[in-house]
C-alpha cells in the first residue's frame, strides 16, 4: 500500500474513533440509577445503565465498520492510479481493435504506456523452449560441447542479456521486422543490443527500415490507398515478367507510415496478379501469427524508447547511401540528427569517434570445411583479428532448416550441416576458433543461452563503434567504410 493510502486510512479511522467518542454524553443519576444520554435517540430519551453493554457493544461494532471501511479506502486510493492505467489500457487496445480505421496511435501509446510503467519489472529474460530443443537434437560428434550445454540446461536457471547478442532487425524470424513486438521481443530474449536500420521519411524524420524502399516487402502500403505514391506502384506478374513493385520511405511522411499502413513479414510473390497476393507470400519457416494485427512500424525515436525501456542498447546502421542529399539536407546532417537523437536519450553513454575498430562479415565468409570436413575460420577471419580487429558476425536463425542447406548465410559449409542443431556448432567455432566479438541473429534465445552458458557477458562498445566509423572517414571514403568494413553498416540485402 501507497503512502497516501495509509494516510487515507489512518484518517478515516480517527475520524470515525472521534466521533464514537462522542456517542456518549454525560452520565446522570435518575431515581437512584445511572442513565447515559445516547444521540440518536428520542430527544429527552435516557438509557439505563443495564442497557449501557448493548450500547457499548453497538458502538464497538460501528467502530470496527468504520475502521475497516478507512482501510478500504486507503487500498483503493493506493491502487486507484494503477487500476485506472490498466482499464484504460484495456480499452484502448479494445477500441484500437475494433476500429474499422487503421489507426497505430493507440497501439503506440499503449506500449510505450506499459513500457514507462512497468520498466523496473523488464528485466527477466525468456529463451524459450528452442535452445534446448537443438540441443537435445545434437548428435555426438562434438561430445564436449554437448555436454557442457547440457549441464547449462540443466543448472541455469535464469539467464541474463548479453551484449554477445544483437537482435537483427529485432526478432525477425518470427515478428515483422524493425516493429515494436519485433525490437522487444529481441530484448526479452535476450539481446544486449537492438539493430535499428536508419533511413528517412519524405518529411527528413527518421525511420527504422533495412532498405529505404523495401515498404513494399515490409509493410502492406501497397493495399492501402497510399500506394499511388510509390516510386513504382504495383505491376501484375504477365507471361515471363515478374510481378514489381517498388515503395521507398522517401514517398511518404513519417505520419502516413505510422498510421495508414502495417508491418508485416518481408516477403514477396512473383507470380501475383493482384497486390493483395503480392503481399500473401510469408516464408514457409515464418509465421503471420505476430503480424495479423497491424504491428506498428518503428521510428527511431520509437525504437529507443522499447529498447531503452528494457534496459537495452543500441546499435545505428545508417543507410541511404542511395539517396541524393543536396546542400539543404546533407549527408552530414542526417548522421549529426542520428547522433543527435542518442546522446539525447542516453547522455551518459554518448556515441564516440574512436575509428573503424570492427568489422561485419558474414557467416559465409568466416566459415569454410577443412579437408577433415571440419568448420574452420576462413583466411580472411584470420587476417581480421591478426589486424587486430573485433569480428561481428552476421546473420543466424535467418534461414529455412539447415537439413536444407540453410541458404546463402551457410553457402560455404552446407556440405557439413545435417540438422538444425549444427546451427550451435556453428555459433561455437564462430565464438571459439574465429574469436568474434559478438553475432547478429534473428532469433536471439539460442545465442542467449550460448553466452550465459560461456559466461559471455560484453560491454557496449559494438554500437560506439559503429558510429565512429563514420564519423572518421570523409564522405568520399564513408561508402567505402560502409560497404566493406564499419560494424553495423553491412548493406548487402539478405543482412
């Protein structure tokens, strides 16, 4: 109970005992017997004193109501603020539903409501059942590494976040991409560090998207009345030609994305005749059962807040390198208003110009079979950390199963995966042999389970990094930088 509750009912209670204590007036005597006034009684009316314990009693029992309802009274006025927040949370995710406008505000304010709230209590973290799911899968080529994760399976029994694990693009293996269920549901398994990609809207706001025209993959623009605006509306699949479309972030305003249009899993379908079966073509291996409900789209404002809530940290990949500033809005000033944004969030951990001290390759390039059929780190992972660099490796848990080759993320050791549960053999020589400093994924709980096992717990320095590797480079040498080197900048599309 609330100060102010106890307060609330220690007043009523001394309210009621004052005026109890006033029931009784002064004793009389009246043919040789006691008489007591009592009020409330008709005017002139005596009690005998035989009557007084019955009085008494009566009195006794209106005290104890009296002090019970002060008691009440304080509870609810502890608890009024609380249960106000959560009625109205309720109806607005009742009125945000059944609307027949899509509208995000109210889904927006609900989260960001919930997140201010209730952050103290955030800091529990929930693999899930997959991690141990691979691991019982696991055959016996590596016994050692088996063992060991089993024996943390079995001994540990809460994990912490790990700054070994950046959530890509939040959590999206399962929750449309750079959301807010996406980036938190990243840090609720787990992720030290939460990826937002950064491009603009029409109106210079900043936005979190992979590619800044990927909104016809991402998100479901090209139902809604905004499609007309794209940069190329929807074309029908004819004959041989394939079905096209093309919607950037800079043909709309930040407005039009937040609250006409949905997040949904990236996916598209060549064949489509209609953009409604464009649209319908989610990944065998994903699932629509998180994006039915029109997630929100992210800015980067919004994505702070989910991540800084959950006590996370942040990792800025700047895009539009195919944007043509102009000397109105320059490519300096878009970096400054990124930078801008996280100094103001969080002043005590600023970014800072330390140089390009990372790297972010992918797995492919990493990874290569020895001739004993063995994962081996490649020569370019080799020449990496001779140079003294720290390796952050793209992208795990983004791919069909690895019984199927795993896709282009695995093109260069496919011929030795056999189940999904290589995929934390992989991770191991990743972290063990090739030494990386920490791994982007897509589905954080298995990596989260890696490093708690490991002990593997790094300080946030990946996003600093990242950010000063821009900043050190000219504007001539910063593609450079971004396209080959700088943390947080790889641009090839499947990252």
């Amino acid at each position: 109970m609330s100060d102010a509750g106890i307060i609330a009912a220690l007043l009523v209670s001394c309210f009621s005992n004052d005026t109890m204590k006033g029931s009784y007036q002064s004793m009389g005597h009246k043919n040789g017997k006691s008489y007591q006034s009592i009020p409330g009684a008709d005017d002139g009316q005596d009690i005998s004193s035989d009557l007084i314990p019955a009085a008494r009693r009566k009195r006794c029992c209106k005290r104890h109501k009296s002090f019970l309802s002060g008691i009440m009274l304080g509870v609810f006025l502890a608890f009024a603020r609380t249960l106000y927040e959560d009625i109205r949370l309720i109806m607005m995710v009742y009125q945000s539903s059944s609307s027949k406008h899509i509208t995000h505000e109210p889904k927006l304010h609900t989260l960001n409501t919930l997140l201010h709230l209730h952050s103290h209590n955030r800091s529990t973290v929930s693999i899930g059942p997959r991690p141990y799911f691979l691991i019982n899968e696991m055959d016996d080529s590596n016994p050692e590494l088996k063992s060991t994760l089993q024996k943390c399976s079995m001994n540990i029994k809460s994990f912490r976040p790990s700054n070994f694990v950046l959530g890509h693009r939040g959590a999206a293996l399962q929750f449309p991409e750079h959301t807010d269920r996406s980036h938190d549901a990243a840090t609720r398994m787990g992720a030290g560090i939460v990826e937002c990609d950064i491009n603009l809207t029409k109106d210079k706001q900043l936005i979190c998207r992979h590619e800044r025209c990927d909104l016809h993959l991402t998100t479901n623009v090209l139902v809604t009345p905004l499609a007309s605006k794209c940069t190329q509306p929807f074309r029908p699949a004819i004959g041989s030609l394939p079905a096209t479309a093309k919607c950037c972030t800079t043909d709309f305003t930040l407005s039009e994305i937040q609250n006409q249009m949905c997040g949904r899993m990236s996916s598209s379908n060549k064949n489509a005749k209609t953009p409604h079966q464009y649209i319908s073509h989610t990944k065998s291996f994903q699932t629509d059962l998180y994006a039915h409900d029109c997630p929100h789209i992210q800015s980067h404002k919004n994505f702070m807040d989910v991540v800084n809530a959950n006590g996370g940290s942040f990792s800025p990949e700047y895009k539009m390198l195919d944007y043509k500033f102009t000397k109105h809005y320059t490519r300096q000033m878009f970096l400054e208003r990124v930078l801008a944004d996280y100094n103001h969030t969080d002043p005590s951990r600023p970014l800072v110009d330390n140089g390009v001290t990372a790297i972010a390759p992918s797995i492919s390039m990493l990874l290569e079979v020895d001739k004993n059929s063995n994962l081996v780190p490649t020569l370019y992972a080799k020449v990496a950390k001779e140079l003294g660099l720290d390796i952050v490796a793209w992208t795990l848990e983004r791919s069909d199963a690895l019984s199927k080759g795993g896709s282009w993320y695995y093109s260069t050791i496919s011929q030795v995966l056999r189940t999904d549960s290589d995929v934390i053999k992989v991770l191991d020589v990743l972290y063990e042999d090739v030494g990386i400093m920490a791994i982007w994924t897509d589905w954080p709980s298995i990596a989260t389970f890696y490093a708690n096992c490991k002990g593997i717990l790094l300080s946030q320095v990946v996003g600093a990094a990242a950010s000063a590797a821009m900043l050190t480079t000219s504007e001539m040498d910063q593609d450079a930088c971004l396209k080959n080197s700088a943390v947080d900048s790889t641009l090839d599309s499947t990252t």
